[in-house]
C-alpha cells in the first residue's frame, strides 16, 4: 500500500544529531517525491529508545555558526514533519523526551508501546532550558493549553498510561504490536482520499508552521543568543556530566 518504514539508528539513544536530522530531511523529501509512497511508519531501531531528542552535544561548547546550523536544521525537520503530505504514523517503541516527543507529535496518529519505562513529554525546563513557541504550539494542538502549560512547566514525562489519558499519544498496546497497529491504524487513514486529507491537514496546520516560517532566522537569532549564554551553557555541561555519570 505504499508505506515507508523510517527506523531512526543512532546508538546508543538516537539522540538528534546534525547528521541525523539531515539525513532525515533527506529521507523525508524523497518519499514525498516518490508517488508509490503515501504513508510512513516512524520508529526506532535502538531498544529501548525511541529517541533522546536533540543531540545535547550540538549545543554545548560549539561555536555560533555552528548552533545556528544545527537550530536550522531542527526547524528545517520539524517543518517537513508538520506539513508532510504523507501519513506520518509514530510506533513509539522506547522513551521519547523533548525532542524525541516533538518528533512523535508531528506525525498525524501515534501508538505507544506499553512499558512503564517508556516515558514522553517536553521536559525542557527539568535541563534549565525553554521548549521554544514552535515546540508549545506542537504540544498545545495536539494536548491542548492547560495540559500543555502545566506539562510544559513542570517539565513533565508521562508514562503510557498517563500519555494516553491526557492525549499525547492515541493509542497504547502490548509491545510487541506497535509495529502492526501502525500498519492497521495506517490503512485507515489511506483509505480516505489523499488530496481531501492533505488540504484538511494543511488547513489544520499551516497556521502553526507559519508562525515559524516568517520568522525563522528571528528564531535563529533567538537560539544563539540563549544558548550561548553563560548559565545556559553551564546547565547544559551540569545535565550531560550527570547523564554520564549514571553509570560510573
Ligand atoms: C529558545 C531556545 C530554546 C532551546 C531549546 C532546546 C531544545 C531542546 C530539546 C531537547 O530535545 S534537549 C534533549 C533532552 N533530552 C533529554 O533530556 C534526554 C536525556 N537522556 C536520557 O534521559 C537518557 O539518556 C535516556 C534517553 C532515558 C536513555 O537512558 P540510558 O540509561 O539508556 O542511556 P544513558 O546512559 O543515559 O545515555 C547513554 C549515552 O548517551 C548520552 N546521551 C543521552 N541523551 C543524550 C542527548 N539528548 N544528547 C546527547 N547525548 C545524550 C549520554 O550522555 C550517554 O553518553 P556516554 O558518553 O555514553 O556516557
């Protein structure tokens, strides 16, 4: 029926490097280019994992034209996500904070597997950092505001069964069917024609992708100025150093 798997690899947590979220434009923009596809199942390959979300070390200790790159390239994905004109299914397979959340957010139906370690939400403020409006506005549409405020400023990650209660995912099912829910929830959407469901989902999206779109150098300009600042950079080295030494 025409559906894609996009698996994301990048041991040993998918974190969203520059190369990764390049090497998933690029995956993206062929399908939608190539009309046999009209759907595609995003998943992980790292158990586990779905993804850690932005890549901690991209923005720590790198230079400015280096962060205005990589914040390009995260607006740059999200875009693509947000405005596919293909079926975009998550089968969240693992735990997905920030970043790895936002991306599950972008897809039109998400299916979480049912383990409690598999927690998601934008938990940005926890790292001393801000979910910028284009990450709020993602949760808000899909959550609504007054879950999104407290999720957002608590910094909260809900586990599957919490996820679903308050909207965040649609479904959640035993492990080991994530991967065929996905493709059954996708036959459904496929059976509705593709040009009345992509107006319908530009309509209820481009408002949102918009408001990125007119200012996105602003939203550069905006990053590098609070990433490279002092405190920030020092929460971000406190967050990494504590993540490495879990295991020590
Ligand atoms: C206006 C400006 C606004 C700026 C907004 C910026 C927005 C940012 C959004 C984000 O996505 S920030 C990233 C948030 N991510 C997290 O908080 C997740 C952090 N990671 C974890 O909680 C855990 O790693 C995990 C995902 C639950 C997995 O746990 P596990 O025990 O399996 O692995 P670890 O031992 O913790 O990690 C292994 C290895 O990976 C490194 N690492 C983990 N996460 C990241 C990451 N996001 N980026 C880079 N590296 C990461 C970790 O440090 C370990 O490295 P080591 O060298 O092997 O010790």
């Amino acid at each position: 029926m025409g559906v894609a798997v996009i698996k994301l690899k990048n041991p040993p947590v998918n974190s969203l490097s520059l190369e990764v979220l390049t090497e998933f434009v690029i995956s993206l923009e062929k399908l939608e280019n190539d009309k046999t596809f009209r759907g595609v199942i995003v998943t992980s390959d790292c158990p586990g994992i779905f993804s850690a979300g932005l890549d901690l070390t991209e923005m720590c200790g790198k230079s400015q034209a280096h962060y205005a790159e990589y914040w390009r390239a995260v607006q740059e994905l999200w875009l693509r996500l947000y405005l596919s004109n293909l079926v975009l299914i998550a089968a969240i397979n693992g735990v997905s904070p920030a970043g790895g959340c936002l991306m599950s957010l972008t897809c039109d139906y998400r299916v979480l597997a049912d383990n409690p370690k598999y927690n998601m939400g934008l938990n940005e403020t926890l790292l001393g950092i801000v979910a910028p409006s284009w990450f709020k506005d993602t949760l808000v549409n899909t959550v609504g505001h007054r879950t999104a405020e407290r999720a957002l400023q608590l910094g909260l990650l809900f586990p599957p069964a919490e996820a679903l209660r308050v909207g965040m995912v649609d479904q959640v099912v035993p492990e080991d069917q994530v991967h065929s829910t996905a493709l059954s929830v996708m036959a459904q959407w496929l059976a509705v024609p593709d040009h009345a469901r992509q107006l319908t989902k530009n309509l209820m999206r481009k408002p949102t992708a918009d408001r990125l779109v007119k200012q996105r150098d602003a939203d550069i300009q905006y990053f590098l100025r609070f990433i490279s600042r002092d405190s920030i950079q020092k929460s971000l080295r406190v967050y990494l150093d504590k993540l490495r030494q879990k295991k020590g």
